[in-house]
C-alpha cells in the first residue's frame, strides 16, 4: 500500500486555528479559543494517519483546517506540493479535486432535496466538463465502487439506512479522483455491526485508487485497525505520534498511556492485570490553556518544570515523537 513511504503528500507546519470570543454591548474581542495550536505533522503517500484525542481536543477543527475550509489563524500547510495555508479561498477551487473530506454525520451532509445521482454528481458538474451521459457512467461507477445498488440512485437520502449514507458521502467524495481524503469520525454515527463494513470500504478503497487518509476518531480499536501511524492530540496540540504498533505496545506519552488504558480488554485474564489510568480534574478551557504543559494540570507524572514551560514536541526516536519533559533527555 505504501509505494513510497518516505515521501509526504500532506505537509503541516505549526498550524494554529484560534477563535475569536466577543463579549459586552460593542461586540468586542476578548479573547480566543485555541482549537488548534501548533500542530506538525506529515501525512505519507498511501498511509492511513490516524489522529485520536478525547472529545473537544480539536481533531475534527484540524482536519478542516487541513483542507482549508477555515481561515487559518497561522501556519504552513502543503498538499502535493503546493502550499495553501495563506492561498485565498477564491484560488483553492482548483485544488479541490485534489482534497476531499467525509463527513461525521451522513444525514446533516446530504442534502435531503437531491436525489443520490444528483449528489454524487454535483462535484462533477462543478469542476469537469464531461457531458451528461459520461456523468450519468462516471456516477454509476461510483455507486458501483462502494456497494451501492445503481437502481437506487433517484432515491433520496431518507430512504437510506445510516451505513447507506456514509457510502453516499464516501463516493461524492471519491468522484474528482482525489489524492487525499480526510475521514472525520466516518464511523461515529454508525451502529458497530455497520462501522467495520465501511471501514473495510475505505481500506478498498485505499488499495484500488491509491488514496491518503488522515482518519479522525476517539475509537481506538478502529484506529488501530486502520491506520499505518498515529497521532495524539491533547487541548489543541499533538502530544505523542509513532508507529500505530509501537504506540500501543509503548507509548511514552502519560496521556497516551491513561487513553490507550481506557480501552476495554476482551481477555478476563489480561484485564486483571491491566491498570486502568484514571485521570482527576476537568480538561482546561482552550479559550484559557495552563501555563507550561497543557496536561500538567492532569498528569499524574507532573514535575514543576511541566507548570512553567511548555515542552517542546520534538522526535525522541526514530519515528517517535512526543511533547514531554519525561523524555527531554531520551
């Protein structure tokens, strides 16, 4: 699946997306919230790049800021080859086929006016010019590709189960023969019997068009079924990103290990002897983060140096990196 692992298709560098609050009569600006703050990452040609965290830690608002359906706030993001952190929203239109994204809820991202033939075409109509009979082919194809029956597709969305409609989402998005694909929780509002089915869809999918995800969930068994490596992000930030086995067989960050500790164990004997991590406290506000570490304030590994400076995320070893003061000497 990785022809070539060593070279990156998505590039980021420092992302930031904050928020501005506004308050009193004026409507004035003060404050923000921090839902992205310095991410790095690099997301290889033909890898799946998981990307886990607890609700409200800002997966889902970076991987639309990837695609650039924000503003960014600042940073640097290239997408095969070409940079558009600071490219206008009028100039990303031809860059569009190249980046797609899957939706969370398959019900809010169709339109329920549109018949299934016309949704999947629509990205076609927007940036090809093929005529309406290679449209009406290409949108069958599609179908086609992700188990859908072509005798559906005047349906409207409504007379579809939630699996049905995420298979929609997936072959609108695969209808301009996209590089890239962000996955945002594509699995989340699904029942479980139909998660692995569209999970196994877009493992597929990935082999026969040779596709790039950036998969976003807080399911990780599935993110470890799925994904080539992954990441960690706490409050805004990526704390820990590796290898998907050597993340779970060893992971160095403390907030990694209380994650990948939350996940049920299905043997009685190794559950006995797991110790489940429990985490006190509340998550900060990402409109007010802690000085220092933003996990200091949980952390059941804190030392002082963690309350005053930030550390710096950084490769620790080969393929490993984290952002923590207990690997500082590693």
């Amino acid at each position: 699946m990785l022809d070539n692992p060593q070279k990156p298709l998505v590039s980021v560098r420092d992302l930031k997306m904050h928020f501005p609050i506004h308050a009193g009569l004026l409507r004035r600006r003060v404050g923000e919230v921090k839902a992205v703050d310095g991410l790095t990452f690099d997301v290889m040609e033909g890898e799946t790049l998981g990307l886990v965290g607890e609700s409200g830690c800002g997966k889902s608002t970076a991987g639309r800021a990837v695609l650039r359906l924000y503003d960014i706030t600042s940073g640097e993001i290239s997408i095969d080859g070409r940079e558009i952190g600071a490219t206008p929203q009028s100039q990303l239109r031809d860059m569009r086929p190249t980046m797609q994204m899957v939706f969370q809820d398959p019900q809010a991202s169709l339109n329920p006016r549109m018949t299934v033939e016309a949704i999947i075409r629509e990205p076609l109509d927007e940036h090809t010019t093929l005529s309406p009979a290679e449209k009406r082919e290409k949108v069958a194809e599609l179908m086609d590709a992700v188990g859908l029956n072509r005798k559906f597709a005047q349906r409207y969305p409504h007379a579809f189960s939630g699996g049905q409609r995420q298979r929609i989402g997936i072959a609108r998005a695969l209808a301009l023969n996209p590089k890239f694909i962000v996955c945002d929780e594509p699995i989340a509002a699904l029942d479980v019997s139909i998660q692995a089915q569209v999970v196994n869809l877009l493992e597929d999918l990935q082999e026969q068009f040779g596709l790039t995800y950036l998969f976003i969930s807080h399911d990780l068994s599935m993110v470890r079924h799925i994904a080539t490596r992954v990441a960690v992000m706490y409050l805004g930030k990526i704390v820990e990103l590796a290898e998907r086995e050597t993340l779970f067989a060893d992971p160095m960050h403390p907030y990694t290990k209380a994650l990948l500790s939350a996940v049920p164990e299905p043997d009685p004997a190794l559950a006995r002897k797991s110790e489940r991590i429990i985490l006190k406290g509340d998550v900060p506000s990402p409109s007010k983060p802690p000085k220092g570490c933003n996990f200091c304030t949980r952390c059941p590994a804190v030392m002082d140096i963690c309350k005053q400076i930030e550390p710096e995320y950084r490769e620790v070893k080969p393929g490993r990196f984290t952002a923590c003061h207990l690997h500082n000497e590693t």
